[in-house]
C-alpha cells in the first residue's frame, strides 16, 4: 500500500484541488459569457445621446463609464460615491493580495500595504451604503431580488473576515501564499489549520463560482452595451 495517500492527507489537499477548479470554471464561464455578449447582434442604432462620433471618442466614453461610473454620477451621486468607495477599496485590497503570489514580497507593492487599513474602510463603507440604500429606499427595494442583498453580504462577509484575519485571528501568510501558488499550478498544497482563514476562504470559493453567472458581472457587460459602444450614426 505504500504511495497511496491516506484519507486524512486526501482531504488536507481538498481545498486546493477546489480553489483549482474554481479558477478554472470561473476562467472558462466568464469567457463564455463575454464571448456571448460579443456575438450578440446589434443591428439598430441606438447609441445614448449625446453619442461620440469617432472610435478614438467610444473608447474614451467607455473609459468614463467603466472607470469612473459617469453615467452613475450624473443619475445619482450618493449611490456613484458608495459605488466608488467600494470598487476602488476593493480594488486595493486585490492589488495586497497579489503579494500572496510572489515567494519574495516586491517593492512595489509596499505602498498598496501600508494603506490596506484604508482599502478596507473604503470598501465596507462603500458595500454597507449599497446594502442601506436596497433595504431603506422604497424603489430600490420593490425592484431589488434576495441575489441582490446576497451579493452584497457575501462580499461584506469577506472584506470583514480578512480584516478579522489582520486584526483579530492573524494567520501565516507564507503557508497561505503556498497555498494559493498550488492551486493555481494545479499543485495541491496544504491549507494552515485555521478556522478563521477557512471561513474567509470559503467565502471566497462560493464568490468564485457565483461570478460569472450573476450580476457581478455587470462591470464587464458596460463594454458590450450598445449604448455605450456605438458611435453617433449621424457621423
């Protein structure tokens, strides 16, 4: 029997193995549904007004949108700051993770740790204003589905556990590190015994397989919309 992995060490592995095919489905489902939206005809015109007359001018509208929520910021500035508070912090926040993939921590990413207590501020705010405005704002919540409140406490419920993790339940960033490097090499590695971390990472899973088929999507969805991406058909 000798070279069989035992049972306890084939579990141990199980979370690598998961995150793995995670990736994977998150991968190939989401390059599946944007190559659905690109081969989506759009036969009429029907560009927002006041429409760009020039390629060079639709991309720099779609810069606008996808960026800075320019349309967002022009119907409702409450919701484009809320909105801005909590894609910007989470986006600082990825941008402190990605120190997980290196062996040897690099320079440039110094500056993004030292303001990672800020990121995440911006995105609970940011997430907590969003879930306010669903729950308090009469038309919001008529229109509002249980997916709707579930996204945002799902991604409440890991910005809140990671920090917990900085904070409160500290784990060993280099065997996490080791840990995420297997499962994206497709090289099962142990994840540390720690129920804090397990709990943030599964969250982290479920938010990995839901993504590219819910409504988180909408960010890329803004490139393909024909409202945006037409140019005046005047021009």
């Amino acid at each position: 029997m000798q070279g069989c992995p035992s049972p306890p060490v084939v579990f141990e592995a199980l979370p690598s193995w998961l995150f793995s095919a995670a990736f994977v489905w998150m991968l190939l489902a989401t390059s599946w549904r944007l190559l659905q939206w690109a081969r989506t005809p759009s036969p009429l015109p029907i560009p927002l007004a006041p429409a760009p007359r020039t390629r060079l001018a639709v991309v720099g509208r779609l810069l606008l949108e996808f960026l800075l929520f320019r349309s967002l910021a022009r119907a409702n500035p409450v919701t484009w700051l809320a909105s801005m508070a909590f894609h910007y912090g989470l986006l600082l926040i990825l941008l402190v993770h990605l120190r997980l993939l290196f062996v040897q921590l690099p320079l440039w990413l110094l500056p993004f740790i030292r303001i990672s207590g800020w990121a995440t501020v911006l995105a609970v705010a940011g997430l907590s204003m969003l879930l306010a405005r669903r729950v308090w704002v009469d038309r919001l919540r008529y229109i509002s589905a249980p997916s709707d409140y579930l996204h945002l406490l799902l991604l409440l419920g890991i910005v809140l556990s990671g920090a917990a993790l900085k904070r409160l339940w500290p784990a060993d960033l280099h065997a996490v590190g080791v840990f995420l490097r297997g499962a994206l090499s497709l090289d099962a590695q142990m994840l540390p015994a720690h129920s804090g971390l397990w709990l943030h990472l599964a969250l982290v899973l479920l938010l990995i397989v839901i993504f590219p088929i819910s409504k988180l999507l909408h960010g890329a969805g803004v490139l393909f919309s024909p409202s945006f991406n037409q140019r005046d058909p005047q021009s």
